[in-house]
C-alpha cells in the first residue's frame, strides 16, 4: 500500500513573522547589489556619451544607457515593494508581540487575584478592630498600673501651695544670710584656731606677774640660756 500511494508527509509549520522577515530582507539586499551594479554601469556610460561626438556612436551608448536606467527603475520598484513587506511584518510583529505581553498580563493578574482573595478570606475588618480595641483597653490599663505604683505615700493631698511657696521664700533668705560673710561664703572662710588653754583646762598665770610683764620695769633680765641673769657687782666683788 505504501509503494501505491506512498507516505504520507508530515505537514511542515508555517513560517513565523521572523522567517519571512529575514527572507525578504535578504531579497532586498540583493536587490541592492543589483542597484548599484547598474549605478556603476551607467556612470561608465555618461563619460562614454561625453567623450563621444555626436552622430551615431553616441546613440549606441545612450540606448544602453537607456535600457540600464530601465533595469534600476523596475529594481528601485522591487525594492521599494520589499521594504513595504518588510514594513508591514514589523507592524504584525508588533501587535502579535503587544498580544502576548498582554495575555501574559491577564495570566499574572488572574493569579494574583485568586490569591488575594484567599488571603482576604483569613482576614476580616471586624477582626482588626477587635484587635486594635483589645490594644488600646490594654494600653489604658498599663498606664493606671503606672500611675498607681508612682503614687507617693508621704504626701498628703491637702497642702496648700501657697504655704509651700512662704517657707520655700522663708528658708531661701536663711540661707543667704548664713552663707554671706564679707562676700565669701561659710563654706569657705578660715576655721578658727581652738583655745589649748581652755580645751586642756590649764592654770592661768598670777595677775601680778602679768602686770609685771606689761609695765616692763621689773621684768628680770634673762641670760642667753633664759636663765636670770647675775649682776656684774656681784662678779667683781
């Protein structure tokens, strides 16, 4: 059966936009290289027709000339015709490529939203307003707690400020008094010097030798030693 009616071939896939961009391309380009063939032909030609005399060998080159300038014209028009193909696949190309992104946009977006609202399932508003209420009833008992243990014991609550305010004045002006004392504060005036006598309860000297020693007249005369001196009649006689 296979030799009568032989094999059946796969059908092959139809060419993307890509394939069929890349063949015209290649199309134009050749065109192109046939364009400037012609070119080169035809500025070859001018400089025949200028070196020539009139008369019929200039003739001869201007119909070759002519039928060169025919061929460009007609591939200038197959160029043109190809760029326009090539055009309008870019476009196709375009949209084709907008669509997929678009789609993919749509899949992305789906998904998304199918996972938002399972999430949305597990929280509800009326949760987080419990929630924030619990907070802030917490938070109100945490500051009485506060408030009472910084409650001081030793205050009364009936103490006139005004009375505070007169002996803070009051004790203020002591204060002032006790520390002046020719502009220098107690704190840093000289100690004074304690009495040895009164402190070890010694014997006073006799009022008559002081008195002695403060007319000057009968202080007795004292030698280098501190001893009394002896008079020099007594050494002579």
């Amino acid at each position: 059966m296979k030799r009568v009616f032989g094999v059946k071939k796969d059908k092959e896939p139809p060419p993307s936009l890509n394939d069929a961009s890349d063949r015209i391309n290649k199309r134009g380009e050749t065109v192109d290289e046939k364009i400037k063939r012609l070119d080169t032909e035809l500025a070859r030609y001018k400089e025949q027709i200028k070196r020539t005399r009139p008369g019929p060998a200039q003739e001869a080159v201007k119909a070759r000339a002519m039928r060169v300038l025919k061929q460009k014209r007609m591939y200038e028009g197959q160029r043109d015709m190809l760029y326009n193909q090539t055009f309008n696949l870019d476009q196709v190309a375009f949209a084709s490529e907008g669509i997929k992104d678009a789609q993919q946009t749509m899949t992305a977006l789906k998904s998304a939203n199918k996972e938002l609202k399972g999430m949305m399932k597990t929280v509800k508003i009326q949760d987080i307003d419990n929630l924030q209420d619990e907070m802030m009833d917490m938070m109100d008992v945490s500051n009485e707690i506060q408030e009472s243990l910084g409650r001081s014991y030793s205050v009364p609550d009936d103490i006139d400020e005004e009375d505070l305010m007169g002996e803070l004045d009051a004790l203020e002006a002591d204060m002032g008094m006790e520390t002046e004392s020719d502009g220098v504060p107690s704190y840093l005036q000289p100690d004074k010097e304690p009495d040895l006598d009164s402190e070890l309860n010694l014997p006073s000297a006799p009022t008559g030798q002081t008195a002695m020693s403060a007319g000057g007249s009968s202080t007795q005369a004292e030698d280098e030693l501190g001893l009394p001196a002896v008079p020099r009649a007594s050494l002579r006689g």
